[in-house]
C-alpha cells in the first residue's frame, strides 16, 4: 500500500472545501466578509454582457479598494477593451469573488471619463502598481467604479444571492 503524502502546498489555495460560503447580504448590508474580502483589492473575475452577442463574457481582472469605493482599472492601452465597451453598452454586471470567501455580487459600472476624478483616483492605482507613467494611464487606461447598489454604506446590493461552494 502506497501513501499520498501531504496535500501539495500549491493545491490548498484551490481547495473548494477550504472556501467559506456566505450569504452576500445580511440585513440590506454586505456580509462583513464579503466586505472584507473587497476591502482588500485583487483579483475577481466580472461577467458581463456583449454589446452586441448579448452573451455573457467573463474575464479575470484585479480591483482597487480606495477609499472605501471600488474601482476597476487595467493597462494603458489606446485600444479599447472589450469589457469597458460592453459595460459601457450593458453597466450591469457580476463581480466573482475568488479568494477564501466566494460570492457573486450584481454590481453596476460607471464609466470615468473626467480627467480630474481619473488623475485622483489612479494616482492611487500608480502607487500600488509601482508605476511611474501617470500621466499615460490617465490618458490611455480603463477606469470604472463599481457599486453595489441598494445596501447601507458605501457598497451594497438588494438581491439576496448566495456565494458559489
């Protein structure tokens, strides 16, 4: 008879069992660990819906939590992004959350375009980044905020969902 052995260390990270099942609201509020795991920023993945398929498009993206406010920002790039333009189309869209807590949160998209809101808030985004071209992401990078609406606070949302196992 042949032993397994330990779990491989990279393995547990991906372990679905490991992964805390919560449900997104609690008393028109984001459960506190849905809060927490958005406080933190990284990586989601966002379905939305093509502008013109009208198919769900689900991609994975990194976030920013500043000041309380969540916000989506990507490479500079004078190309258009596929998910900025269907968000611009459809603003409804789902945030997965991937890490120890897993919940899809409905959430809205809103488009920033002013230059001065843009330079504020992905100054921030430029710090965490370890960049040093502001002044081209500004100009040339996505950038939305995301809401939850319908809950107390700063982020929320009304439909009870319940986060996937």
């Amino acid at each position: 008879m042949t032993s397994r052995g330990p779990p491989k260390a990279e393995a547990l990270w991906m372990d679905r069992r490991r992964a805390q099942v919560v449900d997104v609201m609690q008393d028109s509020k984001l459960d506190s660990r849905v809060q927490g795991a958005l406080a933190r920023g990284g990586v989601i993945d966002i379905t939305t819906v093509g502008r013109q398929s009208g198919r769900p498009r689900r991609i994975e993206i990194v976030f920013h939590n500043i000041d309380g406010k969540i916000y989506i920002s990507g490479i500079p790039s004078p190309t258009r992004r596929g998910w900025l333009a269907n968000l611009e189309a459809h603003p409804e869209f789902t945030v997965h959350l991937k890490g120890p807590v897993r919940g899809d949160l409905p959430a809205r998209a809103r488009i920033i375009d002013d230059e001065a809101e843009r330079q504020q808030i992905l100054t921030s985004v430029a710090r965490n980044w370890k960049r040093k071209d502001l002044e081209t992401m500004v100009r040339l990078s996505p950038l939305i905020e995301v809401s939850f609406d319908g809950a107390d606070g700063a982020v929320g949302h009304t439909d009870h969902q319940r986060t996937r196992p």
